[in-house]
C-alpha cells in the first residue's frame, strides 16, 4: 500500500473526523482529542508510541496547530502539549517546526505562567530550525522576564532553551547582550 494511500484511507484522522474547517478549535478540542490518540498527548503525556501516532497525520498536526490562534489559554496549551507528544515522532517534526514561530510569538505577547511552560517544552523537545532565528532574537527579552518571575518551572525551561541557543553562533551575542531590568530596592 502507498503512502499517498494509507493516509487518504485512514478512517482515524481527526481532520476526517471534523470535517467542516472553520469551527473554532474551543468546541472540538475536547471531543476529538479524547476520541484520538491525540487525547493522551493533550493530558499531559510525554510522548506517543508510533502505533498510537499512525493513525494521525500531518494533516491532525496543521489543525492542533491552527489551535495556537484560539483566544482560549486553554486550547492553547492543549495544544502545545499535543505537538510536544508528537513531536518524537520524527514524520511529525518537520510539521511541528513549522509552527515554531507562532510558538515564540505566543511568549512573547502573552503573560501566562502555564502557556510559558507548555510553549518552553515544546521548543525544548525540538530543533529549532534556523528561519526562527531573527524570531528567538526579538523573544531574548521576554526569556529574560520568565527568568525573573517567580515560576520556578517556567525558569528551568527557559533556562534549558538558552543554554541550548547559546551552543549556535548566531544566537550566542543576542544572548549575552540581552538588557535584564534590575531588580526593584526593597525597603
């Protein structure tokens, strides 16, 4: 069998299952995501076996990510901790890298603890392709905010992403000439 044809037959796929694009991502996300391997993903699990992943395709990975533009937190993190899971799956990276940018943006304009820590994971768990680069330099500020609240977790996945990014060239002087507020004088 093909693979052209494997994916066209697989009753499974949650964009089969939707089947009307346009809905918002609040009133499926739920429903679906308990009905598909992707429920265990989006509960907070660190990966998926492949025989739970193979009934999902690239096309389930692009609707999870279309979900990072729902106004709900929630979905969002959802989300993020979707693509994390399928983000050991080496056919799903690629796809999943695609949405890196709208993964830093999310960061970098909303202050959530636990958006931060989902975003932070998820770029954790995945090479960063270079086209994010110019992107990771205008988030340098906001990783250096995260480093100052008083998320311990949100902290450490920062901490991890930076000392990844300062093993690339490139990366390394945005690093170090990042501007960090000081710290407010207590009385």
């Amino acid at each position: 069998m093909s693979r052209a044809g494997g994916r066209a037959g697989n009753e499974n796929s949650l964009t089969q299952q939707l089947g009307v694009a346009g809905h918002t991502a609040a009133g499926y996300m739920s429903h679906f995501l308990q009905t598909s391997p992707l429920w265990k993903a989006s509960e907070g699990y660190n990966s998926l076996f492949q025989t739970e992943a193979s009934a999902c395709t690239t096309d389930d990975i692009m609707l999870v990510g279309s979900m990072l533009d729902d106004k709900d937190n929630s979905v969002r993190i959802q989300a993020l901790n979707t693509l994390k899971a399928f983000s050991g799956i080496r056919k799903f990276r690629l796809k999943i890298q695609e949405h890196s940018i709208k993964v830093l943006e999310l960061i970098s304009t909303i202050w959530d603890s636990e958006l931060h820590i989902a975003s932070l994971r998820l770029l954790n768990n995945l090479p960063l392709p270079d086209f994010a680069h110019p992107q990771l330099r205008r988030v340098m500020p906001a990783l250096m905010e995260i480093l100052q609240s008083n998320y311990i977790l949100a902290q450490v996945q920062a901490i991890r992403l930076l000392s990844s990014l300062a093993q690339k060239n490139d990366l390394l002087y945005d690093i170090l000439n990042c501007q960090v507020r000081k710290e407010l004088k207590r009385s």
